[in-house]
C-alpha cells in the first residue's frame, strides 16, 4: 500500500514526467521491441510539444517521484481521447489510481472519455473492458491494392 498524491502536468513538472517515461521505457526494453520503440518516439514528441498542443495531463506521485502519468486532449465538447497512460507496475493499481484520479480532477465536464485503441494486446484489452465501456467501436484497416 503507499500514497500517491495527484498532479496536472505543468511546466515545472514535465521534465519528471519525461524522466519517468524514459525509465518506463528502460524497465520495458523498448528499444529491443519494435512496438514500444515506435511508440517511444510517439510518447517523446508528444511531451516535447506538449505546450504547443491543446493537451491535458496529469501524474501521481509517491514519496515525491513520479509513478505514473497520462495526457491527452479534447475531441469534442463531449468526448475526451488518452493518448498516453504509463505507470510503473511495481506500483499495484498505479494505472487504476491514475485513470480514477485523472477522471475525476481533469475530466468532469466531458460525458465520454475515450481511451482508445487497445492494439489487440491482450493485458490492454482486459484492463480496458474492466472499466465496463458503455460501447466499443469496431476498429478495421484498409489497404490499397493496385490492378495492373
């Protein structure tokens, strides 16, 4: 059990949450897999224009260090899209306590908050049906293929 304490990410703050990204990413291999390694990338330009952007954070702390953050932005006056949720899974329910806390301290105005795409992983789709969506979407690609 510990106590994490919730914060909106902001400028004073975002280079820990780079900083905890990147340990995430040490602790994961990323480099070594392919997927995270893109996603790496994804994450690192995200939080380098997060200012830019119309994006919207928050953190969770324990004993003073980051555990866990999540971003994303508006879709919609209804709709709210994550982009981003990393947390340390040495923490028990960090991802949980996160999401919660999230929610509830940056999202109360928006009916919907979409946390997309599960990428058929199936830890991902778990955690994400354990919420009990109000519906999902059906996701299908398209490829394009030229006739000689």
């Amino acid at each position: 059990s510990y106590d994490g304490v919730y914060q909106p990410i902001d400028r004073e703050n975002l280079p820990e949450v780079i900083e905890m990204s990147d340990e995430w990413c040490r602790q994961y291999e990323c480099l070594s897999d392919p997927a995270l390694s893109q996603e790496r990338c994804a994450v690192r330009a995200f939080l380098k224009h997060y200012f830019e952007l119309p994006l919207v954070g928050g953190l969770i702390r324990v004993d003073g260090k980051v555990i866990a953050f999540t971003a994303g932005e508006p879709y919609n006056q209804e709709c709210f899209v994550v982009h981003i949720e990393k947390a340390f899974s040495s923490y028990g329910g960090a991802y949980q306590i996160m999401n919660q806390e999230f929610a509830k301290n940056a999202l109360s105005g928006y009916r919907w908050i979409n946390r997309e795409d599960d990428t058929g992983a199936e830890g991902l789709r778990k955690a994400k049906l354990s919420y009990q969506p109000s519906f999902l979407i059906e996701k299908y690609s398209a490829t394009e293929i030229l006739l000689q």
